[in-house]
C-alpha cells in the first residue's frame, strides 16, 4: 500500500538533491507548485500520467519514487574528475533488497570515459541512520547495505577522502601529502613533481586526482601536470587553472542589487549587458522599448516569480529588436549542451557582448556574465545578490585575495536554467517605432490571457486584490505561511513600482525627444496618468512594513493588518482605473500612426 508521506517524502528530497525549487521541478512537470507542495506534505499524489516526467527529471524509477526503498541512491556520478555522466538512474536498478552490490569499470556503465586519467565511481546515498558519500575507484567493487556509514557533508572546510598522482596505469597515493598541505592552509599549488614526485616507471602523462567531500556532496577533480589548484575564499571548493592561465575578465562592470532603482532583475541585467557592447541607454529605456515597464503579473499560489518580467509575456523580443541585437538562448540545456554552450559564452565574452542568465547565484534572479577563469571552468558574474556576501566577507582576507584575482566579482554557483546570448551588428529601429510597438505591448499585455498558470494585466491585478481580501485565509495562516505572503506582497509592490516609475520616465523622455506632433498632447497626459499611478504606489509602497522588519513585532500579523490590506486593494482598484485611462491613450496614439 503506497504511503503518501513516505513517497512526499522521497521527491522532496530527490528535488532537493537536483538542486530544484518546487517552482523550478513544477514547471519542468507542467503542474503547479502547489501540486508539488501536496505531493511533498502527503496530501495528495503525483497522476499517474505525470510519474514517468517525474522519474525522468529526478533520476529515478517511478517504482523508486512510490514504494521508497531504505537504501537509495540520491546521486551516483562516473567520472575521471574531467569527464563526467550522471549514472544515478543506472546503479538505483541495482538495488535489491536493501542491498547494493555493483563492479565500477567503463563494461558497467552506458558511458565509456576515454581517457588515461583515474576512473572512480562517485555515491551519495540514504539509509535509516542518515545520508552519506563514498567512492569507488575502476575495477574494483562498491557494496552497500543498510549497515554500511559513509564519509558525512563537511558544513564546513572540504575533507579528502582520496588523492592520487599519475594515470591510471601508474599512480601515488598522495592523500597524506595533501592533508599536509591544507593543514598549512595553503590557498593554492601547483600539480607537478616537486610537490607530487612522479613514479619512476611512469612513462605517460601525470594527473593529480582529489576527491573530496564538502557541504553539498562528493566531488572528484583531476588536472594535468602543470595546471595550479585554488581553494574557494571559503575553503570548501577547488577550481583550477591551466599552465597558460586561460581566463578573460571584463573589468569595471557595474553592481546590482534590489532597492537601487533598478527591481527589475532581467531589465537590470540587460542593461549592464548593453552598456558594456556600447550602447548609449538607461535602465528606464530598457524597461520602456521592452514594454517590461507596462507589466504586471501575478499568481493565486503567491510566488516571489511574479515579479520576473518574462515569466508570463516576452518582453523580450521587443527589447532585443528595438537595440538590434541578435539573441541565442539556451533553455534547459543538456550537460553535453552545455559543453559547445560554454565555448560561445567564452567567445561572447571576449568580444565584450556580456550574455545574461538568470538563476546565477543564490535564486533564480537575472545577472550578467562577467568573465571566466581557468579555461571556463569558472565563471564570473554581477547578480542581485552579491551586496550580502561583500557585507558578510568583507574582512575576509582570503575573499579579498580572490577579490582581486576575479576583479571583484564572485563566482557563478550553478549553471543558469536560461542564458541569453548576444551577437551580430545592431540595425536599429527609429525611437518613434520603438515606442509604438512598446504601447502595441501595453494595450496587448494588460488584457492577455492567462500563460503558465499567472495572471496577466487587469486579471492579475484583480487576482492580487482577491488575495488581499481573502480574511480566512490570513485567520488561519501560520506564521510561516503569513510571514511568506507578506513578503511575496512587498516584492511584488517594489516591482510595480518601479515599472510604473520607468514608465514615467521613459514617457516623458519621448515627449522629449519627439517634438511637435499630433502624438505630443496625448504622450503629455499619458505621462501625467502614470505620474499619478507613481506617486500613489510610492507613498503607499513607503508606508510598508518591510519583511526583514517583521521579526520586531510579536507576531507577523500585527505587520500586516487587514486595515492595510483593504488600503493596498483599494489601491490596486485605484490602478485599474488610471490603466484603463493609459490604454485609451495608448489607442488614441496608434491610431494616429495609423492615420498617417
């Protein structure tokens, strides 16, 4: 009899251990992430037509997923430390009663790695007790029972359970000497034989292997003779470089970070991106020839991604063709993919024409590509959230160290969901055309359908007023549940707002540039219509409590009380009725274009 909490159990952390949101594993599945949320807590289970999708994205059989073993295996990697293929699908059809009996060499595995380096087997699993790691290196056999204890996540500085020097013919234990060096705390070394003597039988190319286990799993990296080795500022990674030192830096690029008049990440990031090819722009103009600074989305299950700009209409397209840029995306690209991908990034780099992502680092926000070192093994980048960890590592001498190494700008922790790049010669459209199109956007946008599950224009404002006057649903929220709306609620305030500003801006800077002409008088109250939308935003957005402010008061719901939230749908009607005035004039403008 299948148990709920036991299988909701399960794709949690299976998700977890693919690194995915329920967000990020509900689109993936076409379901809400409510849905997922049911699935995770035991109140209901995934349809039957979604478990194969299930069990392709997380790795594992739907036997797997519905009648969880004791033994599992969460990740299982073959690799030569350079080389890599997911095998964890592969080695759980070896499970048997709780026993996991398995010989590691290239006849086993679907994948064969042609290379002389060191070939190992790399395991993260759960039994009753806990989750641990091991390895097992080529030809040799890796067994597992509900007995067997592992190396346990090291929070903390990475631990070595393995290093060797030389190739898979020939090869030195070397794990002492690499204790040795990190109980100095060396920040980096080279692999050669002064610090790794090579066997003298050993006629072919040497290849320093470190396994190691650190916070998130298990990990293997090999290196030619000759390429350094560097610890992560916080001591838990290693990245390398080669002995030509391959890596490329587009220096000064600017910061970003939310509340600094620029909350729409991707616009953000587009911009940084467009300064640095040449362009002569803003952020307001982004957000305006976009038609980005006309949107509003919204979602019934309250999710912080209402806030993204393409999470429900492209915006996009029209940003691109308005700056004459020819755009290359790369959507939830395969790990071989990722390989040709990685090439182009490096190539878009140098030629400074800086590729955009979303999902760099800590959340799935926009930045912007900044660099790559140790031959792209190491990107670098400017994101949303980089103010917290300058703040928090800024007396770090080590961060300051690598600081300078990455001219200031960290390192990307994951391989971004979605990446933009950009090439070709711009041919630009007139600003007047760019204009048309941005209020075609508008009036289209603000009465669009549904798409993905999130409300659009009038419905999403109509949805978030809903939501606001739900009074069950806040009587029975917990804290938790309570204090998440809240926050969801601020974000999405700030994001309005600062579209509606942008709107401001940008229309006054067409009137601006346009002169005299049958468009001007109605550009002019267009522009009085949104400074008035602006302004009520503000003053309402300032009189806000702010999420990191909640934990003053006794209970989250004394910040948020339902005289405010009768205020802000006030407001919202309020908005609905200035939109409703912006897309007359917005017709009354495009019929005059199409009257000339």
């Amino acid at each position: 009899m299948l148990s709920n909490e036991k299988v909701g159990t399960r794709i949690s952390t299976l998700r977890k251990e693919k690194q995915l949101s329920q967000e990020q594993l509900a689109e993936q599945l076409n379901v809400s992430a409510q849905a997922v949320s049911k699935w995770e807590t035991g109140k209901s289970l995934p349809e039957t037509a979604t478990l194969p999708l299930l069990s392709a994205v997380l790795g594992h059989s739907i036997d797997s997923i519905l009648i969880p073993q004791r033994l599992v295996v969460l990740n299982a990697v073959y690799t030569d430390g350079h080389e890599s293929h997911d095998v964890t699908h592969f080695v759980n059809q070896f499970v048997a009663g709780n026993h996991l009996t398995l010989t590691v060499n290239d006849q086993t595995f679907p994948n064969r790695i042609n290379s002389k380096r060191i070939k190992l087997l790399l395991i993260k699993y759960q039994i009753p007790s806990g989750t641990y790691m091991t390895f097992v290196l080529q030809d040799r056999l890796l067994m597992l029972d509900l007995t067997i204890e592992g190396y346990m996540a090291q929070p903390k500085e990475l631990e070595f359970v393995y290093a060797s020097y030389g190739n898979e013919q020939t090869n030195r234990n070397v794990l002492g000497k690499m204790r040795h060096y990190q109980y100095f705390k060396w920040e980096q070394f080279t692999a050669n034989h002064e610090l790794f003597p090579s066997l003298i039988d050993n006629h072919g190319d040497d290849y320093l292997l470190l396994v190691y286990v650190n916070a998130t799993g298990i990990h293997a990296m090999s290196c030619p003779e000759g390429d350094r080795i560097h610890y992560t500022p916080d001591r838990t990674h290693f990245f390398r470089s080669n002995a030509l030192n391959d890596h490329y830096i587009v220096k000064n690029i600017g910061r970003l970070g939310f509340g600094q008049g620029m909350d729409c990440s991707w616009a953000g990031a587009l911009y940084l991106s467009l300064k640095t090819m040449g362009h002569e722009t803003t952020y307001e103009t982004v957000m305006g020839v976009s038609g980005a600074c006309w949107r509003i989305a919204f979602t019934p299950v309250w999710d912080y991604s209402s806030a993204d700009a393409l999470v429900a209409y492209d915006y996009a397209s029209l940003a691109f063709k308005a700056y004459g840029l020819q755009a290359s995306w790369a959507d939830r690209i395969t790990p071989e993919q990722r390989k040709l991908e990685m090439k182009m990034v490096m190539a878009s780099i140098k030629k400074h024409q800086l590729p955009i992502a979303i999902n760099l680092r800590v959340a799935p926000e926009w930045g912007v590509i900044t660099g790559y070192l140790d031959g792209g093994n190491t990107l670098l980048c400017r994101s949303y959230f980089d103010e917290e960890t300058f703040e928090e590592l800024k007396d770090n001498p080590e961060f300051q160290e690598h600081m300078k190494m990455s001219k200031g700008y960290l390192n990307v922790d994951q391989w971004p969901y979605l990446l933009i790049r950009f090439d070709g010669e711009p041919v630009k459209p007139s600003a007047l055309d760019s204009l048309y199109a941005s209020l075609q956007t508008k009036v289209d946008s603000m009465n669009a359908q549904e798409h993905s599950e999130y409300k659009l224009g009038y419905h999403a404002l109509q949805e978030w007023q809903e939501g606001l006057l739900d009074d069950q649903w806040y009587q029975h929220a917990d804290d938790q549940d309570f204090s998440r709306r809240l926050g969801v609620n601020h974000f999405c305030i700030m994001a309005l707002t600062d579209a509606r500003r942008s709107a401001v801006v940008y229309l006054i800077d067409s009137c601006l540039s346009m002169g005299t002409s049958a468009t001007t008088e109605y550009l002019s109250q267009m522009t009085a219509v949104y400074e008035e939308m602006y302004s009520q935003l503000q003053n309402f957005q300032n009189s806000l409590t702010a999420p990191n402010s909640v934990a003053t008061f006794s209970s989250p719901k004394q910040a948020w009380t339902k005289e405010q939230r009768q205020l802000q749908a006030d407001l919202l009607q309020s908005i609905i009725s200035l939109e409703h005035r912006g897309d007359e004039l917005a017709k009354r403008i495009l019929e005059v274009r199409e009257n000339q």
